[in-house]
C-alpha cells in the first residue's frame, strides 16, 4: 500500500505531456505587416504606448500587455499574431520593427553562468510593488501541472539561499529600499531577472510612484521575461533556455 501510495510522487514517473505542452504553447505578440500604412491607430489605443511609428512600425515588447487591442483597431487588418520570444538577456531585444523575426533574440547566458546555475536554480521572489498577477503565476510554477522543481527550479524564502532574485513589479519608491536590502542580502554570484512588463518597463504604472522606467534603473538586469503577466510555463522554459539547464 504504501509503495502504491508514494508511486505517483516520484517526478521521473510522471505524463511528460505538460512539458511538451510548456515547449510548445508560445504567447502570440501584434506584429504589422509590410501592408500596413502607419495611420497610427493602434499607437493611440495602446494602454502602454509600446507601439511607435516614426519611420517605420515599430513595437517595444517590453511594454506591450499582449492584449491586442491593436489589432482589433487595425483599419485595414494588416496587424497579426505571431509566436512572441520568452525572454532576452538585453531591454534593446525587446523592440522589434515590422517584418522582423523575434525568435533569434532567445540566447543562453553566459557558458560560465550555466556551468554554475545550470543543474538547478534557487529563486526568490522580490515584490517591487506589482499588482500581484505575476505572483499568483509564479506560485502556479510550483503546483502539480508545471511541477518546476522537476527541472532544479525551486523557490526559497530566504535571499539569502537564492541564487536569483526573480523582480516583479515597476520599482515603487516605496519599495525601494526594502530592495535594495533583499539585493544586498543575496549571495553573489546571483542573477536579476525581470519578469513582467512593469519589471521591464514600469508598465501600466510607468506615470506612478515609481523610480525610472522599471527595475533597470535600480538593478542590473541580466535577463528580461516580457508579459502581463507572463505565465508559468513561459518563467519555466525561459529559465531552461537561457541556463541550458537539462529537462
């Protein structure tokens, strides 16, 4: 009975169905077409003013809600959905002109970086002052569908027993030094990683209380996850790409 009873909790036993669900379920971004005119609709009815036209049509993923009132709005239909990027390791990645392909800009960290972190990740949470959606995704990562301490992902509670600080929110004035105290308690090496387009870029909030235009202006970000918020299966194959971690 008790074999029986403990048979389904071992991870390497499980339906690998939900990994290659994770793999394979990209979100989709608003992307123009080479048809489109620059009439500048859907710069006006972006929330987030993520798109731009100046030259040409122009959209920072870094602010975009994924929302696609876009292309909704879009007088000649020219605006489309295609496959977003998880993540990149630089805010410039983050901004794409129409016709363009954002599924080069995934990279790995650095070799040295993967040698350390690759096996497994340690992460903590830090609150910068979000609305709390990211962290109701990021407390799915660890329920029995995404299961990401499979993978050597774990979450800890202490900063002190973290290899990463995973930042969430648009870096309230409020909230800063309690920040700058979780930052300084984190052993190094660590990684800062943005998660979320108030992270990136301050998002709905940019106009609020906050310092700058998201965490990079406190910390230095070495990798930025874009959503609103990003998903579980996203944070989980984000970290396995960038980390080149086994799974």
């Amino acid at each position: 009975m008790l074999k029986r009873s403990l048979r389904n909790l071992v991870t390497g036993d499980r339906n690998t169905e939900p990994i290659d669900m994770m793999m394979d379920d990209r979100e989709m971004m608003p992307m123009a077409s080479s048809e489109c005119t620059m009439c500048g609709k859907c710069s006006e009815n972006c929330p987030t003013k993520a798109i731009s036209i100046n030259d040409t049509w122009r959209i920072d993923l870094g602010r975009c809600l994924f929302c696609m009132d876009c292309e909704m709005v879009c007088p000649i239909g020219c605006i489309s959905e295609i496959p977003a990027p998880d993540y990149t390791l630089t805010r410039e990645e983050l901004v794409f002109d129409r016709d363009t392909d954002p599924s080069s800009v995934e990279r790995s960290l650095d070799k040295d970086v993967c040698r350390r972190f690759g096996r497994s990740i340690a992460i903590r949470e830090l609150d910068s002052g979000s609305c709390n959606a990211c962290e109701i995704e990021l407390n799915n990562m660890s329920n029995q569908f995404y299961d990401a301490g499979r993978f050597g992902i774990k979450t800890v509670a202490s900063p002190r027993h973290a290899d990463a600080l995973l930042v969430t929110g648009p870096m309230c004035v409020n909230m800063s030094e309690a920040c700058r105290r979780t930052f300084d308690a984190t052993p190094d090496p660590k990684l800062i990683i943005a998660s979320g387009s108030c992270a990136i870029s301050g998002g709905m909030f940019v106009e609020g209380d906050v310092i700058g235009e998201g965490i990079g202006d406190s910390l230095n970000v070495d990798m930025y996850i874009p959503g609103c918020p990003p998903e579980p299966d996203r944070v989980i194959r984000s970290l396995i790409k960038a980390l080149r971690m086994r799974h």
